[in-house]
C-alpha cells in the first residue's frame, strides 16, 4: 500500500512539472496583440533570394493565410544589421513579426555570444511596443549545429514563438535548393508550411 502511494506520488509529482514546463514554454509574450500589421524581418531568405516572384515563403504564408505581411528582409543582414535597422519594424506598429536572423553571422563568423545578445535585443526592442515575436531558428554550423540549443532557450527566456531550423531537410537536396545557401520555390514552400500553423494559431 505504501509503494502504491509512493509511485502515485511521485507520477503527480511528474506530471505537475510536466504542466508547468508547458505552460512556461508556451507562454507569448502580448498575446494577442493590438499591433495592425504582420512583418517578416530579416536577411536573404526573408527577402526570397533563390525563389521566382511570389514564391519566396513570406508571399506563400500570405496568400494560405490570408493576411498582408511586409516583407523586410535584406540579403547579408547579420544581427548587427538587424539590431541597427529594428525602427523600420518599430514603424510599422506590427501585431506578429518573423524573426530570421543568424545565419550570415555564422557565415562571417561573428562570435556566437553576440549574435544571440543581438537577437534579445532585437526581440526585447520588438515586444516592447506590443508585438509578438515568432523567432524563426537557422543551423549554425554545417557538421554540427551550433545554434539550436540557443534559439530554443532564447525563444524561451523572451517568451517568443518558435520554429526550429526552418531548413531543416533541405540543405544539400538540389530538388528543394537554388544554391548551397538558399532555397528555391519547393524550398520555400516547405519553409512556409513549417511556420503556418505557428503564425494561424498566434492569430486566432
């Protein structure tokens, strides 16, 4: 009878942290939103490189769901681009905006350290006019990825929503790549199918 007690006890205790851990990752940060727009915020896969007209992933998410996105990405940003530039998001008062930044810091091999204190500032800056913040993660590092376990814990720590690596699969597949860095349309409709259920929910 005791054992019994002693593992329900402890499956409780199990399940009640489980809850928890949930609940603080799922947690977002001004959700909802008052913000107007929706902004996708970014370097070259933001802006489409490697795509053809309106099927680089921001235009594809905005006609599956409907909603106008402005397009912000600029091809080699780095975060220190990003954090420089963040008022041409700020002014545009959005209510969601999609965070893709990091991959030209690894290629120019800015310190991991800064590029992740970019990030949070960035995101800092961001949430503090009342937008939500979907962090969209990329590999750092071509044997092993160096940034997954700092995307993941950033999103975390600043209450953003998160998509891992939005590259994941495709990298080195000449079907779904236009050069050994970016996407081609199918490419680009994977990435776009990875982040549309994460962008419909936070706008419900």
């Amino acid at each position: 009878m005791n054992k019994f007690y002693i593992v329900s006890g402890v499956l409780i205790t199990i399940i009640i942290l489980c809850l928890s851990f949930f609940r603080d990752t799922t947690k977002i940060v001004n959700y909802p939103s008052s913000g107007t727009t929706i902004v996708a915020f970014g370097d070259s896969l933001v802006e489409g490189v490697g795509s053809t007209k309106g099927n680089d992933f921001v235009s594809l998410l905005s006609d599956t769901t409907g909603e106008s996105i402005q397009n912000l990405g600029v091809s080699g940003d780095t975060t220190r681009d990003g954090l420089a530039r963040v008022d041409e998001v700020l002014n545009l008062k959005p209510k969601i905006v999609l965070l893709l930044l990091g991959g030209n810091d690894y290629i120019k091999k800015i310190p991991k350290e800064e590029t992740f204190s970019n990030l949070e500032k960035i995101i800092t800056q961001i949430q503090e006019e009342g937008s939500i913040v979907i962090l969209l993660g990329v590999r750092g590092g071509v044997i092993r990825d160096e940034y997954k376990d700092d995307y993941k814990a950033l999103a975390k720590k600043t209450g953003s929503a998160y998509v891992p690596n939005v590259l994941e699969g495709l990298f080195g597949r000449s079907n779904l790549m236009y050069d050994a860095i970016h996407s081609n349309d199918a490419g680009y409709k994977i990435i776009a199918e990875r982040v549309e259920p994460v962008l419909l929910e936070l706008l419900k």
